[in-house]
C-alpha cells in the first residue's frame, strides 16, 4: 500500500488494521488527494474501522501494521481508540512518536531506543496510560524494506524539485 501511495505521489505509507485475522482497514496516506493534512494511512484505517465496530468504537483487540513509526497525531489516535497492537516498520526521525522526535508510546527496558535499533516488542511497564494501559509496540519489523521506499520518495521528490525549479 505504500507503494501504492508513491504512485500517487503521496508519501508512501500504508496501514492495515487487523482483528482476529481479519483485515478491518487498509489504506495508503491521502494527504494529497484529500487536501487534507490528517489523511495519514493510520488515521484512516482507524476511523473505518471504528465505523464498523457494533456499539463501542474501541478497537482493543485490533493490530494495526504501518511503513513507518507513527507520528504524534496517529500515535493519539492509536491511544484514543485503544488499538490493542502496533507494529511499524522503520523509524521516523522528523515526527515519530515513539521516541525519534517524541514519545507517546510506552517506553521500557529493553525497547529499540536502549538496544541500539534492534526489532522488539515490549509491553508498557509501570505507570500506564490513562486510557489505553495495555498497548502493545513491535518495532522495527522491515525496518529496512520500509525504510528504503521512504527515502527513494523523498529521493525522487528532491530530484524532481530541482528540475522544476
């Protein structure tokens, strides 16, 4: 789905939102197409997936997949709607909420910050937050794949700025 983004030139990040095996949502950022700057993959794949939800919107049991390490807005979103796991690919130096730029997200012994990059998968320790104590994060997983379509987006937009301009 990130690829898919690219093609759109949008920034190639995708999402996808499971619950007991099930795909919920997908979807890619639409930031561009819709005009609008909370298009990210994981706010769109939250809010269809809440809509489908009978009664309470909350998606405990879901695990959302996403390119790259959330950034402060879709980490809330993740806490507001309690999404029960989060797994992300690379990280995101300029506006990642799990410690590049902020911390939203749990952080513990033994997290991707302390172990020098490496994938983990690490439960929030200690004082939880108020309305989410149990999320869960895997980081890192693709990292590399991941990061990679992200940096030949960004590549290729620089590439074609300089000509244009």
């Amino acid at each position: 789905m990130g690829l898919q983004a690219a093609l759109e030139d949008e920034v190639p990040i995708g999402a996808v939102l499971v619950l007991d095996g099930k795909v919920l949502a997908r979807a890619h950022n639409k930031v561009e197409a819709y005009k609008d700057p909370t298009a990210h993959a994981e706010m769109l794949v939250i809010r269809e997936a809440a809509a489908q939800q009978q009664g309470r919107w909350y998606l405990r049991d879901a695990t959302l997949y996403v390119t790259l390490e959330p950034c402060a807005m879709c980490a809330g979103a993740v806490l507001v709607s309690r999404v029960g796991a989060v797994v992300y690919g690379a990280r995101n130096s300029r506006l990642g909420a799990d410690g590049s730029w902020t911390r939203l997200f749990p952080y513990c012994e033994g997290s991707l910050a302390e172990s020098g990059g490496e994938e983990g998968s690490q439960r929030w320790p200690g004082s939880p937050h108020a309305t989410h104590p149990d999320l869960q994060v895997r980081r890192g997983v693709l990292a590399d794949e991941c990061g990679l379509v992200v940096q030949q987006f960004f590549q290729r937009r620089r590439s074609e700025n300089k000509l244009t301009n």
